[in-house]
C-alpha cells in the first residue's frame, strides 16, 4: 500500500473526440444524458447486400481541421488518421499544454488502420490500372500514421508509440501511457485510440461471422444486455486524451478531468473471438487492485458490451464474480446502443464518457435495453440515467485473441 501512495499520480487535462454522437465531450455527453442514438443508415456505401444496413457514422461536415503543419496530407489520409488528429488537436486545446516540451510522448491504439483504403486501392488498381494509385495510399492504410501526424503536426520529438491489440488497442495505449508516466519516464503524453472502418469488407467478413445485428431499426440496435440482443452495429470515432505527472498538471494550473487510477491486461481463452468471465474478471480485479481499491469502492462499470449474445453474457458474469463479496455493487452500463462498436477505439470512448459521468454525477443508461437477460436479473444495470454519486469507474474494452483490458478512472480531487 505504501508503494500505491507514494507512486506518481496520472491525471487526465484534456479530452479530445469525435464519434456518432458529435465532435467533442459535451456532445458526447449531451448524447448520453437525452438518450439519443448516433446509429443510422450506412452512407458509405451500398449497403443492400448485406444483413445489416446500418452503422454509427461520424459526421464529416463537423470536422473543421485547423490548418497547420501537414494540413495537405492529413486531408488525404485514412479516415482514422484523419479523426484521430482531430481529437488530438481538440484535446491539446483544451489542456492547454505546450506539446513540444520535452518530457512527452504520443501513444495510439489502433486495430484495422486504412482498411478502407486498402480496399479502394485494390478497386482502382484493378478497374482504372495502377497509375490511377494514389501516392498516399500506402501512408494512408500504416496504423501507425495516425499516431505519426499527431507527433510531426505538433512538433512531439519525443517517443512515438502504436498499439495494435484488436478491440483492445485503444485501452492497452491509454494503460501503456499511465504506466510511463507513473514511471517517472514521461511527465505527460497524448494517448487514445482511433478506428474508422465503415466499409464493405467489414460487413462482409462479419456478416460471416455472424456478429452483425440484423435490426433495420437503428432505434432498436444494437441492444446490449437485452434477452433479444443479435449482435453489434459497426461504428466509427477517435477519442485522445493528455495526460500528465498530476504534479506537472498542477503546478501549470491545469483544469482536471480525472485520474486514471489503475489499469490491467491479461489474455486467455478456449478461442480467438469469445470473452471468458473468468479472465475478465481477473482483469477487472487486477485494475481495481493496481487502483489500491476493493471492489466494494466502485460505483459504476462502463461496460464493453455491444449486444453480442455469448460476449455480454459472459462479461455480466464477470463483474458477478468480482462484486460476489463486495460490501456493495456497481451500477453497469454500455454505450454501444448510442455510438456503436468503434473497435479500437472503444475504450477510449468509453472513458471520455466515463470521465463526463464522473462531472456530471449521472450514469447513462443502456440504450435499447427493455429486456435484461433472466442470468442476469442480479446485476444492476442502468435502464435510465441515473443521477448518484459517482467516484470511480471501472472501464472495459475486449478484442479478438483473447485480449481483455481494463482502467479504473476517478473523479478529480
């Protein structure tokens, strides 16, 4: 214990997001509290070949990139580039930290990097020839590239780092960043996670996988926790956030959001795409211990339930198995019925949201959700908003592979 109070305290001072639901923090959180689902008809492309029709899209017309160092490539990369350098704009911005001091570094997680520009390259290749190939294709489709243009806009010459950990990634860089500046080796650093793969191969190949809802009512998908859930609607956003030594952030007189508390990862799985209760919930127990807490000192789970019929079930049995003994349990809740599955970025959006609900004294509630699972009539789970008070959360985020993560975020002091 003496170790976990003498250690270097990690704040959050700025967030930066786009998703479904807009293009900052308030109107993520102004998403949540109304209710309102950022899910509609996919525009992308075509989607009338496939069994879901639907998709979380961003809003481009709300991107406004400030012109700046690499302005004209940024404007040519993937969508996950250029998302994630928006957010990482936003939330320097709004931490008011000058990025180009030294003691800093940038950390992503990406899972599918340019997968739409791979398949709209091979498309031009093969229907217009290979001289219609854009120069920026290859760039464009690295998932480091996103993490790249963070650092060279900003001038950042310090340490650059990508995490590739499927729907995990996102999550592993913000723990990733937490370790190194508790460390003592960076005073603050700009992590998060991006994905934007709205695009047919996606459906295509998880269409074969039977993880698609085939709801055609974007007010009905996708239903997380709900006895009638029939798997995720895609979605897209980046969410990055500064971080920093809480001693550096208050001697500049930065506003705090947060604290990342603690955080954990493990692996493990009969196979590569199903979630097992019990490492989920050796990874829940392994950030709430790193946190210095008990289970009974959580108050809220930001889930990564995304409707899919055996991953919500088991992750439900999880927080069970944690909270078995706890003096109390924490109310649970998933925002994937307002924004979508965004994949790598699915942790990061969920601890913006974490951190606003952790401001706002209001859990959101699970959208879409009339029926809870009869397993799991035990466990409290968030149909409305819910004004408490809310102290620390515990934030989710699995991927294929058998990959679990997960971050305790506290309120600011």
């Amino acid at each position: 214990m003496d170790a976990i109070v003498a250690r270097r305290g990690v704040v959050v001072t700025g967030i930066g997001i786009v998703c479904p639901l807009g293009a900052s923090a308030d109107d993520l959180w102004q998403g949540l509290a109304a209710g309102r689902s950022g899910i509609g008809p996919v525009t992308r492309f075509d989607p009338s070949r496939f069994k879901s029709r639907l998709a979380g899209e961003v809003d481009e017309a709300a991107l406004s990139a400030a012109p700046g160092p690499l302005h004209f490539e940024i404007r040519r990369m993937s969508a996950f580039v250029r998302y994630a350098v928006f957010a990482a704009d936003r939330a320097i911005e709004d931490s008011g930290l000058e990025p180009a001091a030294d003691g800093g570094g940038v950390c992503l997680g990406v899972s599918m990097g340019g997968l739409p520009n791979i398949e709209a390259g091979v498309l031009t290749q093969e229907r217009r020839g290979v001289h219609k190939t854009s120069p920026f294709l290859i760039p464009s489709l690295i998932p480091s590239m996103a993490t790249s243009m963070i650092a060279l806009r900003h001038g950042i010459g310090q340490e650059q780092v990508t995490i590739t950990g499927a729907c995990a990634s996102g999550c592993q860089a913000l723990g990733h960043a937490l370790r190194e500046i508790r460390s003592g080796a960076r005073t603050w650093m700009i992590a998060g996670g991006s994905e934007a793969v709205i695009t047919p191969i996606t459906y295509s190949g998880l269409q074969a996988m039977g993880a698609l809802s085939r709801s055609e009512d974007p007010q009905r998908a996708p239903r997380p926790f709900d006895r009638d859930r029939d798997g995720l609607i895609v979605g897209e956003a980046a969410a990055v956030f500064v971080l920093e030594d809480r001693a550096h952030a208050e001697g500049r007189g930065a506003v705090i959001y947060g604290e990342l508390a603690g955080y954990a990862a493990n692996s493990g799985r009969e196979d590569i795409t199903g979630i097992s209760a019990s490492q989920a919930a050796a990874c829940m127990n392994g950030a709430i211990a790193d946190a210095g807490l008990t289970a009974g000192d959580v108050d809220c789970v930001f889930a990564q339930a995304s409707g899919m019929v055996q991953g919500d079930a088991a992750e439900l049995e999880a927080v069970r198995l944690v909270t078995a003994d706890a003096r109390r349990r924490p109310v649970v809740t998933s925002i994937k019925g307002n924004t979508g599955y965004t994949f790598g970025a699915n942790g990061p959006v969920n601890l913006a949201a974490a951190l606003m609900a952790l401001r706002h004294q209001v859990v959101p509630a699970t959208l879409h959700l009339e029926k809870t699972d009869p397993s799991f009539v035990d466990v409290d789970i968030a149909r409305e908003p819910r004004p408490t008070e809310v102290n620390r959360c515990v934030v989710n985020a699995f991927g294929f592979g058998g990959i679990k993560t997960s971050l305790i975020v506290s309120r600011a002091k």
